[in-house]
C-alpha cells in the first residue's frame, strides 16, 4: 500500500472527529463512538493489529477515562463546596475589590492563576480549577471554558513540574546514539541536555508566541459572550493583557535559562499574579473609567450556561477574602508539595492499581490513586469543611451534586480516550506498518521537504490533539523530529523545541480536554463549539513559532528575508493593525455593556 493512501486512512479517526464534533456539532458522546469504531476497523483489518492487542488498548483507555473522571469530579467537589460553605460568595467580594472589569478577571484567573495550577499539576488540572471559579466569579460556563482551554498552551511545555519535557522529550528521545551526540556538545548529564539544549530555545518560542494569548481571551470573550458582540470591547485593554503576558513570561523565561524546565510556568505564574494583582487594583495601564461585564443572566444564550448551578450561599459567619480564597491556596500547596518532595511523592505513587500485561500483551493500565490531582482535591475539600465551618448536609449536598455532574462526562470519555489508545497502539501488526501518528507525520514530512521547521509544530499538536498530552505527543514523535532535523541539515534541537511548543499548542483543541473541562461546569454537547473557537488561538500558536524557528535556522542560508521571517512580520503586523484599528471603534458601538 502506498505511503499516501496509509496516511490517509490514518487520518480517518481524526477526519471523523472534525467532521461530527467541529463540523456537524454532533456531542461528543455522540461523534467519539464513531471515531472509535474507525479506530479499531482500521487497526484490526488494514494495519493487521491482533484482537487481543486492541481490547487491550481499549481497556487501557478505560482505565484512563476512570482517572480523568476523578480528577473531573475532585474538582467539581472543591466547586460545590466552596458554593455549599459560602466561599464563593466571599471571593466574589473579593474579586470586586480589585476590579469589576470581567476582562482584568478573567486574565487574572485563567491565565496567571491557570499557569500556576499547570506549572504545579498540568495534566489539564488548570481547567479543572480556573473554569468552575469563573464561573463562580459569574461568567458562563461557555466562556469561562473557552478561557480555560485557550491558556493551555504558553505554560504546558513546563507543566507538571516539568513532565513534557523531563519525561515527554527525554523519554522520546534517549537512545545511545543521542546520548552520545549530548555527550559530543559537552553535556555529560543527560536531564541537562533536555533542559538546556533544548527546554531553553522551548520557553524563547512560548515568550514570544504567548504574548498575545491574554488577548486572544478577552477579544473572544466579548466577541463572542457580550452584548454588541465586539472584538473591540476586549481589545480596549489591549495595554494591560500585554503587560500581564509579560509579567508571567518574563520570569518564565529567566527560569528556563537558570533553573531549567521545572519551574517555569509554576513561578512564572506566581510573580505575575503578584505584578498584575496589585497592578489591577490601582487600574493600571487599564481603560479609564469603564468596567465591561456580561449582560444579566436572563438574557444569555440558554447554551452558554452548564448543569452546575451556582448559588449565592452565604457563609454563616462573616467569611474573609483569605479564608475564602484558603482552599485555592491549599490546592496549589499540596500539588506543588506532592511533586516536588521526593519522599511524599514516592509514599503517594505506592498506592496504585496496576492491570500488568492486559489480555497477554506488552499493555499495562495503571492508576496513582493518591498521587491524583483527584485525590488533592477531595483532601482539600475536607480541609474546608472544617475551615468554613460547614453543616453535615452542606458537605453531602456538595457530594451528591458533584457525583451526578461527573457522570455525565462518562459517556464521552469512556469511548474519547479508549480511540487514543487504539490510534497510539497500532503497531505491530501483521500488515508491518508503523503505528497510525508516525505514518501520518513521515507523510507531512515527505512532502513539506526543507520547510519541515513550520511544520513541525503542526505535528507536536496531533499529537496532543488525538493523545490529549504534550508529555505523550513528546514521547511519540521527538525521535522522528530530532531524524527530520538531521536529514534537511539544520539544528536537529530546535527541531525537537518546535514539536514540544505544538504539542503544548494541541492542548487547547485536544478533545478530551475540552470534555474535561465543560464536564467540570456541567457543559456537555457543546465540545464542538469550543473547539472551533480554539482553532484559532491553536493555527496561531503552530505558525507562529513554525515560522520563527524556520526563520533562525535559515537566516544565515537564505537571508534574512526568507519564508520564515515574512510570516512572522506579518502576524506581528496583523496584530498591530487589528489593535490599532479597533482601539476607537467602542465609542461608536450603542447600548455598550462599559460602564463608568
């Protein structure tokens, strides 16, 4: 069989995905059964994978359902007891005092505190927190998940203390040879290679590829959630959303460059929230005299708002802003202790179940039960029972509602993440082909030649997108990025930076993780919906770093005025243009929701 026809029918789960889910806006209850079926047809007649082999990847995918579907319901949890105990009613006040502007808050939250929880936890974790508390803070639970999904990208390279990089990059590419080839540029260890040869020209791609995330957000959040259904509207703080990217990218890249791929989004996170906090608080570089908020409740789009009610529950005594906001802070400690005590994290992996070798294959399923962010959830949960001074019945309601909202994510879930692992375990087989992600990149490859640097973030995001992790989309494709490299005669560790930021990138359009993070809010059927607005923040952030890096690696060939450095121009022209343009154009919009 031909290359071209193998890819092509590789595409087919993915083709199914687009077509029912972003195209058709079928729900993904309804789409991901039929791309699981393509999945398995193909594996089973035309690459040839044993029986035993796919049921084995399907359990797999199972059992990775099940421990998203705990993760989905801790956080719901932490949710419904906030709400249950009047915490949320307390950070609401909060919120108010440094700024009413849903624009400021939503960068403050889903960015800057998204980076955070992502630099501590990752693993989609950020929406998991950042989603529900916006829309506790009153945002609809369309919004606030568009928001949520759109910051997955600049900070996930160093997510979970480093993963995608430690363990996605590392893994993927540690053979003798490469270690030799390390050992050749002077570096004798071979995390430091990873960190330093790599992670850095990693975070230099998210510096400049992340500075105008905060601003995708807020534009799309009025265009698309406010009144007059203006762009504008949100690029009125087009000042403040710069300098917030900065004041978290900055630090992020210092770290990079000092400390290596550990720490980045983590610290960077924390300074920004402790820059742009007080910053918002005195209205700095922010549009005088105007706060833009949502219309009332009554007139919103019925399909913005999800299942899980938020209620204006009052404490039952007076409720401080650092009380209230204790169990956020609480989150954030255990996940940062949890990764980074050797000890605790090695006691916490002990309690595991493991399904070694499933139905006699090389498959294992396994599950850190109390290494979950599942299970940091629930701890802190208990915490605040006691913390908020909370009834009995509260603390079971918010159970109770928080078991029903999780389930309602399973139907996606249990047929999304078993089509992954049938997609990533197809090789093999009788038939002799490489497994369906590496056959559908030698074909991009194949054919984009001498331009593979622009494309290479193309292909980090499959990855992401079809196994819904940057760490797994590293391990698959960073050996073949690294050869791609060698072949067209450039710095083979760039190419391997470019595929970690597209995997980073895949995020914010990966279909499980949407799943995950409408389930949270109780928002299903609409995955579709999403994705199509992520789309873009994702054709973004793969050119524009594509282009940049092909840009570096051919400047000295070519000139600088080569493919590479035209397109970045032109996105970076594009953006001042669009600024510029709109800046003006609110004051002649009517019946805008700004206020004085």
């Amino acid at each position: 069989m031909s290359t071209g026809i193998l890819a092509i029918l590789s595409l087919l789960p993915i083709a199914v995905v687009a077509i029912f889910l972003v195209g058709l806006r079928w729900p993904a209850s309804k789409a991901m059964p039929l791309s699981f079926i393509t999945a398995v047809i193909l594996a089973l007649f035309v690459w040839k994978v044993p029986g035993a082999q796919v049921a084995a990847a399907s359990a797999n995918g199972v059992v990775t359902a099940v421990t998203l579907m705990y993760i989905i319901f801790g956080s719901i949890l932490l949710l419904n007891t906030l709400q249950e105990g009047g915490g949320l009613q307390a950070i609401r006040r909060g919120f108010t005092g440094i700024t009413t502007d849903r624009r400021i808050q939503v960068i403050i939250v889903a960015w800057l505190f998204g980076s955070f929880i992502e630099g501590s936890s990752g693993f989609g974790t950020p929406a998991a927190v950042a989603v529900p508390l916006m829309v506790g803070l009153g945002f609809p639970a369309m919004a606030a998940v568009v928001a949520g999904m759109m910051i997955q990208s600049t900070p996930v390279s160093f997510g979970a203390v480093g993963t995608p990089m430690l363990t996605g990059v590392a893994t993927g590419l540690k053979t003798p040879e490469l270690q030799a080839y390390a050992q050749s540029l002077g570096y004798t260890d071979w995390n430091t290679f990873i960190g330093f040869a790599i992670a850095t020209k990693v975070a230099f791609l998210h510096f400049v590829a992340g500075a105008f995330i905060p601003l995708f957000v807020v534009a799309f959040m009025t265009r698309y959630f406010g009144k007059n259904k203006s762009f504008s509207e949100g690029l009125r703080v087009w000042k403040f959303a710069l300098f917030a990217a900065f004041a978290m990218t900055v630090p992020y890249l210092i770290v990079a460059n000092l400390l290596g791929p550990e720490f980045p989004s983590m610290i960077g996170g924390l300074i920004g929230l402790a820059i742009v906090v007080p910053a918002a608080k005195k209205g700095f570089l922010m549009p005088k005299g105007e706060a833009w908020d949502f219309e009332k409740k009554e007139n919103w789009d019925p399909s913005w708002s999800g299942s899980v009610e938020i209620k204006d529950i009052s404490a039952k005594t007076t409720m401080s802003s650092v009380m209230a906001w204790m169990p956020y802070v609480l989150i954030g400690l255990t996940l940062v202790l949890t990764r980074t005590i050797v000890p605790l994290t090695a006691a916490l992996k002990k309690a595991k179940f493991v399904w070694p070798s499933i139905f006699g294959t090389n498959i294992t399923a396994s599950w850190e039960i109390l290494f979950s962010p599942g299970s940091a959830f629930i701890f802190v949960t208990i915490i605040t029972f006691f913390l908020h001074k909370m009834s009995g019945a509260a603390y079971a309601r918010a159970w109770k509602g928080s078991a029903k909202t999780m389930l309602g994510a399973g139907s996606a879930l249990i047929f999304t993440v078993p089509m992954v692992q049938v997609f990533m375990n197809s090789a093999g087989g009788a038939a002799g082909f490489e497994k369906m992600p590496i056959v559908l990149a030698e074909a991009v490859a194949g054919l984009a030649g001498s331009a593979w640097p622009i494309f290479a973030p193309l292909i980090g995001g499959l990855g992401a997108f079809v196994a819904g992790s940057n760490t797994v989309s590293n391990m698959m494709f960073s050996l073949f990025q690294f050869g791609v490299g060698e072949r067209i005669g450039v710095d083979p560790t760039w190419i391997v930076a470019l595929q970690a930021i597209g995997g980073a990138a895949g995020n914010v359009i990966c279909v499980h993780n949407v799943v995950a993070a409408s389930a949270v809010v109780g928002l299903l059927g609409k995955e579709g919906y999403v994705i199509r607005k992520t789309l873009v923040v994702f054709t973004y952030y793969a050119l524009l770093p594509g282009a940049l890096g092909y840009s570096l690696l051919y400047t000295a060939q070519k000139g600088f005025f080569n493919i590479g450095t035209i397109i970045v121009g032109l996105i970076w022209a594009a953006a001042i243009y669009i600024i510029a343009t709109n800046n003006g154009r609110l004051k002649n919009l009517p019946n805008s929701r700004l206020s004085a």
